[in-house]
C-alpha cells in the first residue's frame, strides 16, 4: 500500500477528503451502486467497472478495495496480483458469488486476499470486514512514518556525530599546533629571565620576582608537553623505546626527587619494592613520567600519613601498587578518574590542572601492554596498580627523565611572595586578596601596593573567612574562584551571610571566562568580576571604584546615623520639657509656699503659692538675694542650717524653724519654715517651704521626698532662674488637671500595689491591641514617663519598665503617673477594644481604694 514516497515534510496526504478512500471493482453496475450507496456515509466510494479500471485508480491514498472475482477480461484473481505487485499492504476484500471453481479456503490460502465475503450473505459482515481493513491501513501507514522518522533521525544523528569527529579533530589539531608554537617564545622567555639572574646584578626583591617568572614559565611548559603527549597518544603517534628496566633502579631516582613535594607535611614515602623483582619491559622516560604523576597526586591529596609503593609479580606481568592514607575519592567520582579534561571533585583539595595527569598516564600503561584501576575510600584513601610485562632480558642502564614539575604551588614559592610583598601601611583602605597561587598574590599585591593601600592575605576561603571575622576594618575583599578547601563562590557567598554588598564589596578574580561563571559569580554576591590576565589599569580602577562606592555609602549611613541621632535627642528633650511642665504644675499647685535657692543664696525659683503669700512676681525675685525676703537672714537660725546643710554628707537633710519674711510692701509675717537639700546639676539647691496656717509642720515629709525624687527633672528650672522660661512652661502645664502632691499613708499596702501593677499591665495590653504601638510610644505619647536614648541608639523607659511587676514597683509608687496613664489609654482606644472595660473596672478599683486612704 503506502510507501515512503507519500511522506512530504514530514507530513502524509491520507484522503482527498475526511473520508478513507475505497476502490469497488466490480462488473454488475447494481452492486457498484448498491455498495456506494451503503457505505458513502463513511468513505469515499470510487467505483470501477473492470481490474484494469481499478488499476489505473488505486494509489497511496486508497485504504482497502472490495474487489469482484468473476469479471469479463482481467478477473477478480488476476487482478489481486497485480494490486499486490505495487502496493503489497493493500488490504483487499474478495466479494463475490462465485463459489464453482474453488472453495473460499482455497481461495484464501491461495491468493492471501485481507477477506473473503460471499454477496448472497449478510451486508453486515462486509461492513466489519471493511472496517479492519481500513484500521490495518492506518496501522499500516502509522508504522511507515515512525520508520520514516526514525531513518531521518538516524540520517541527522550520523550527520552530528562526522561533524563532532572533525570538531574533535580540529581541536586535537589546534591544541597541538598551538602548543608547538608556544614554546619558541616561552623558551626565550626562560632563557632571557634566567640570564638576569646570572649576571646578579638585581636586587633581592627582583631576583625573586624573575625567579617566579622562570617558575612559571616552567610550569606552562610542562603544561604543554602534558598537551602534546595527550594529542600524540590520542593519534597513537607517540613511539616508546622500549627496553629492560629494573623498577628499584627506577624507584631509586624517582622517589628522591619527590621529596621536595612533600613540603612540610608529616608525610612519609615508602619504598617497599620487592628487590629480586625482575625487570620490566618498557620505556623508561615514560615509566618515569608513570611514577611521577602517581606518586605526586598522591603525595598532593596525603595531608598527612604515608604513601607506599609495593610490586608483586606473577608469569609473564609484575604488578606495582602506589597506595596513600589521604583523603580519598568518592565512589560516584572514580569513573571519570582516568578520563582527559576531567577534574574529580575533592572537598578539601584544590582543583589544579587540566585534568590530564592520569588519562596520559592510563594510555602509557596501556602502550606498554598493562593494566590499570584504582580503589578509594573516602576519608582512609587509595591505591592505584598498574601491570608491566616482565622482561626475559638483563636491565639496562637508564638515565633520569625530567620531573614534570606539579602545577599546584611550592612552599618554597610561598615563602618567598611572603617574604617580598613587605609590612602593611597606614593607608585608608584596607583589602584582603585571597588566592592559592602565590605567583597571581604577588602580581596583584605588588599593584595595590603601589596605590599605598593596606594589604592582608588568605590562600584559601576559610582563612579569608577568619581573617574577616578578626578584621573588622576591611574595605575590599578581592577573591580567587578555584581555591582549596572552599573555593570563591562558597566564600563569597558565606561573607554575604554577614556582610552585604555596600558594607564590604568583593571582586572576583579568575581564569573562568565563561557567561556562566560570570553569572554564577554575582548571584553568590560578588560586586564586580574580573577575568584572568588582566591588566594593572582595568583592576586599580575596578578596585577604585569599588572603594569609593563603599566609601560614600558609608557617609550616608554615618550622616543617616547622626540624624537619626539628632531626632532621637529632640524627641528626648521635648519629653524632658514636658516632663519639667508637669511638675512644676504639680509645685504650683501645693499648699506649701516654696522658694527655691542655690548654694549662693539667691533665688532662682517661687511657686504660685509663694507668689500669692509674698504679694511678689517671679520675675520680681528671681535672681535677687534670698535677704530680700527675709530681712533677719544674717541674724536668723536659717544661715545655721544653711552652713550645716552645706557640710552634711546627706544630700536629703531637712529640719524647720521659725522666721521672719518679709511680705509686699514690706510686711514681716512670722512662719515656720523647712528647708531641703537637692544636688542638682553638679550644684546644690535649697527648697524653702512655708504654710502660714500650719506653723507647725509647714511642708510635708511626703512633698519632701516627692521634692528628692523629682529634683532630676526640675534641675533646668531650679537653677536656671530665668522668669521667662518659668512662666512658659506654667502657661503649657496650666492646662493640666491639678493634682494635690498630699501623699497618702496607705492602708492595704500589698493591695494597693498589686492593683497599681495589674492597672499597668492592663493599660499596656489595651494600648497594643487598639493601637498596635508599643511601650515606648505609651510613654511618648502620654507624656507620663520619661524616654531614654541608649549608646546602641534604642530607647527605653527605665521609670516605667518597674511598674510591670511587684518585685521592681518601687517602694513609694507614683500612683496618679499610673492612673493618668490608664486615662490616657481609654481615651485614645475604643469601647469595642476587648481589653478596654477590664482596663476600666481595674482603674475604679484602684481609684476606691487611693480614696480610702487618709492623708499624711
């Protein structure tokens, strides 16, 4: 039936129209008719008249044909082969009466039509034929197109993997051409730098920077033999001496040499080779090279512990195992150990190389017809063996091969970039470069040393973390990605844990190159990213830059600072202010008249009482003489108390006398008089009381105290003087309710001061829940208690804060300070408040039980 040929695009042309298209060949033009006219509800009819008809109809679009078997010319018979010689998925459908020659078994074994349906039976059953027919047709063409999809996917797939072929050909071509030609001017680059340090004529710190430069010169060279043996060993065109080699005569010149990669770890090398080892056959250059990459990853990932090489040998092959006590590899990461380009991930090692070492290695082994695999456990370490055939032949003399120097750096190349870079200076900024390369350390110190910045450094991130931690004075962290034991974006994004951008800027600075990197760098939080080699220029003014937009946005915080400063001690002085109205309300109010004066004996305050006994002004006595008013001052028993007062060690001393004052115009009245001590302002002041109606006890004991407690706050305008400011504050305060300062002897004492504490505690639960403000506000608003500025920049309420529980409620509670505030809660929270009508039942508690008591 179908063939590839339909498929156009992708796509297939089933039908002219919606319907499956069916071919009914058949000679009676009744049955044609009959047949069309059952089924055109359902498919497409088209009707011919004879097999040739048929034939030059049928094509891919047609999904069965009903076809007769007794025809004038070409019958029913005939006419099937040739269907099934073009189209041999056709499904067609015998339909006819003709049973005379051949049984409808024959028939079918026969000619293998899709069905066999006799035209006198039931048109049910060429119905159901016709639509199995029609579905194994669509089966049909479903299974053409997915071969059809497959064989172009297969096509495409075949087409990707010629063009990956010649990437990877290209590629092996260009890193071998590119590695030739590099070292013609590494090579001088070597020559030249090594010929300055033979004349001697440069100073200390430029022969070590000319040694570095040999260094690494060395180390790139290497990396490029690395490259160039890959590149032969992958087009199998590097030849190999082969020869008879003693492996302890090997081991001999091989382990001495990696010595020096030891360092100062506590790590031991031991050689237990089985002396009467026979020789091997194999290459010695490149056994050596074998030796020097196992040896030194394992002496690189041995922090401490020992690396041991063994030999056991058996027929025709001598095994060598080089085992560590290092930190091991991970399961999951031992598959691509031997593979070229890859680096296997070691939590607490750095990722130095390209990953060629062991692939190189691997294809060595395998070049001298040997073997190799590795075991590992993480945290206990590995052991790599390797196989060599044994040689029949006496060993031969060998010379050593040059070590293939590791591209992590040396203890000695630290030592001296520590030695060089010099003391920090007294600069304005300083920076911490972190970076496990000593060379990259030295480049970058040596430019900002230049800029006379102060300079710390880290080799890997969890030095720079802790070197953080102690130095909070760091301006600028410039950070290296690929470190040891955490690398640049792990660090940075710990420093964000701590520090934000503003606060301290990082610049990452790597040989990463890639939009990823760049973009994985900056979501961990660096500010700015800087790839490797860079120029002096474009990194001092990265480095500029950053310094400066840190130091303006510190200007900013520190102006924001003393703003809010400046604001917090105007809120605090306007509290001060009106606290001083409040009580010099509370003064003006007394029974007693008071008179205050300093240690000089001038007056500096009178109460409206004072004012209204004397007949004077404030503004008439303050600042005059207390003799003024008290005419026998000199003679009278108040220049004694005075005197003692002034040599008391008691700041609350108080006693009361009898006395002349002098009233307008000039009218001596006879009073008692008490007088009270306050250390005010580094000064002292003197409270002169008087009741003229009560000469015997002129002020209370209960004012008095009220007077040493609320001194404090009345300290601007006891020893200020000023007439003016007095009778400001007296016209803000007159608007205050006035209180009596009688203080009660109290009765139920403990149920006094529970209620006070419960009237707190309950006002404070009010005011949050209808407000959603806190205690500070309380206090603030109220202008009951006193707001205090902390050194952190916070406030508080230290009165108010003892007013919360019975075992801070101070001994002589201000209970009015509390039932104001309680007023002030209700009047500015609503009924509908839950808390509001305990508050209120609370307050008339505490208001019945105050009136109960009898005064003093």
């Amino acid at each position: 039936m179908k063939d590839l040929s339909i498929f156009k695009d992708d796509q297939v042309v089933e039908s002219e129209s919606t319907f499956p298209c069916i071919v009914v060949i058949d000679d009676d033009p009744g049955v044609r008719d009959a047949l069309k006219l059952r089924f055109e509800k359902d498919y497409r009819i088209i009707s011919c008249a004879n097999g040739k008809e048929g034939l030059r109809v049928i094509d891919e679009q047609v999904f069965s044909v009903i076809l007769d078997i007794k025809m004038e010319g070409m019958d029913g018979f005939e006419t099937l082969l040739e269907i099934k010689k073009k189209f041999p998925n056709l499904p067609v459908i015998f339909y006819s009466a003709y049973q005379d020659l051949k049984s409808p078994f024959e028939i079918m074994n026969q000619y293998r039509p899709f069905g066999y349906v006799i035209k006198e039976g039931s048109i049910t059953e060429l119905s159901d034929t016709l639509r199995s027919a029609v579905n194994y047709s669509r089966q049909i063409f479903k299974n053409q197109k997915l071969i059809y999809q497959l064989q172009d996917s297969l096509k495409k797939e075949h087409e990707a993997l010629q063009h990956l072929r010649q990437a990877d050909k290209m590629k092996d071509e260009f890193l071998a051409n590119t590695s030739h030609e590099l070292r013609t001017p590494l090579n001088a680059m070597i020559g030249l730098a090594e010929g300055l340090l033979a004349t001697g004529h440069s100073s200390r710190i430029m022969q070590q920077d000319i040694e570095l430069i040999v260094s690494s010169g060395k180390r790139l060279t290497h990396l490029i033999d690395d490259i160039l043996d890959f590149s032969r060993l992958k087009h199998r065109d590097l030849e190999l001496n082969f020869t008879s080699v003693s492996i302890h005569d090997i081991l001999a010149m091989v382990l001495p040499t990696m010595q020096p990669l030891v360092q100062n770890k506590p790590v031991t090398l031991h050689n237990d080779a089985d002396l009467s080892a026979p020789p091997v056959k194999a290459d010695s250059d490149r056994l050596q090279q074998i030796f020097y990459n196992l040896i030194g990853n394992a002496i690189k990932f041995t922090p401490s512990g020992k690396v041991t090489i063994k030999t056991l040998h058996w027929e025709s092959k001598l095994q060598i195992e080089i085992s560590d006590t290092g930190i091991g590899i991970d399961s999951s990461q031992l598959s691509k150990i031997f593979k070229p380009f890859e680096q296997v991930k070691r939590s607490s090692q750095p990722q130095a190389g390209i990953g060629l070492g062991l692939a190189i290695t691997k294809q060595l082994v395998e070049l001298h017809q040997g073997g190799i695999h590795i075991q590992s456990t993480p945290g206990k370490g590995t052991s790599v063996n390797f196989t060599l055939p044994i040689s029949t032949e006496p060993p031969s003399h060998i010379q050593i091969y040059q070590q293939i120097k590791p591209l992590t750096p040396s203890e000695s190349e630290f030592s001296m970039i520590y030695s060089s870079l010099g003391g920090e200076h007294e600069t304005e900024f300083h920076i911490l470069i972190v970076d496990d390369d000593p060379i990259n350390l030295k480049v970058v110190s040596n430019h900002l040393t230049a800029q006379g910045h102060q300079l710390t450094w880290a080799t890997n991130g969890k030095e720079a973390l802790e070197i953080i931690n102690d130095e909070p004075s760091l301006d600028l962290v410039i950070l290296d990605v690929m470190m040891p034991l955490m690398d640049g974006y792990e660090t940075c994004h710990k420093i964000r844990e701590r520090y934000s951008q503003s606060e301290l800027p990082i610049i990452l600075l790597t040989a990463k190159n890639q939009m990823a990197d760049l973009v994985k760098g900056l979501q961990a939080g660096a500010n700015d990213y800087l790839v490797k080699p860079f120029y002096r220029e474009e990194l001092l003014a990265r480095v500029e830059t950053q310094l400066q937009l840190k130091k303006t946005v510190d200007h900013i915080k520190e102006n924001k600072r003393l703003q809010k400063e400046i604001h917090q001690r105007e809120k605090i002085e306007q509290q001060l202010i009106s606290q001083q109205r409040r009580l010099l309300r509370l003064l003006d109010i007394a029974e007693s008249a008071i008179i205050v004066s300093n240690q000089h004996e001038v007056i500096t305050y009178l109460n409206q009482s004072a004012e209204s006994f004397l007949d004077y002004k404030i503004h008439e006595l303050c600042n005059q003489p207390i003799s003024m008013i008290f005419p026998d001052w000199k003679t009278s028993n108040l220049t004694a108390f005075f005197s003692h007062i002034n040599g008391s060690n008691s700041p609350n001393h108080n006693q009361f006398v009898q006395v002349n004052i002098l009233c307008k115009p000039d009218r001596p009245i006879p009073v008692h008089v008490t007088l009270t001590c306050l250390n005010l302002l580094e000064e002292k002041s003197y409270v002169i009381s008087f009741l003229p109606s009560s000469p015997t006890l002129p002020l209370r004991p209960a004012l008095q105290e009220w007077l040493t407690v609320a001194g404090e706050g009345l300290s601007q305008v006891f020893t200020k003087g000023d007439p003016g400011f007095i009778r400001e504050t007296r016209s803000v305060a007159h608007s205050l309710d006035g209180v009596s300062l009688s203080t009660t002897q109290q009765t139920d004492t403990d149920k006094i001061r529970f209620t006070l504490v419960d009237v707190v505690n309950k006002s404070l639960t009010c005011w949050q829940y209808g407000t959603g403000k806190g205690k500070v506000e309380l206090a603030e608003e109220s202008q009951v208690w006193s707001v205090y500025l902390e050194k952190s920049g916070s406030f508080t309420t230290r009165t108010f804060d003892k007013y919360f529980s019975l075992s801070t409620l101070p001994k002589r509670p201000h209970w009015r300070h509390v039932l104001t505030t309680a007023f002030f809660v209700l009047e500015a929270t609503e009924a509908s408040n839950p808390h509001y009508l305990p508050l209120k039942a609370a307050v008339e508690e505490l208001q019945q039980l105050m009136q109960k008591q009898t005064l003093n």
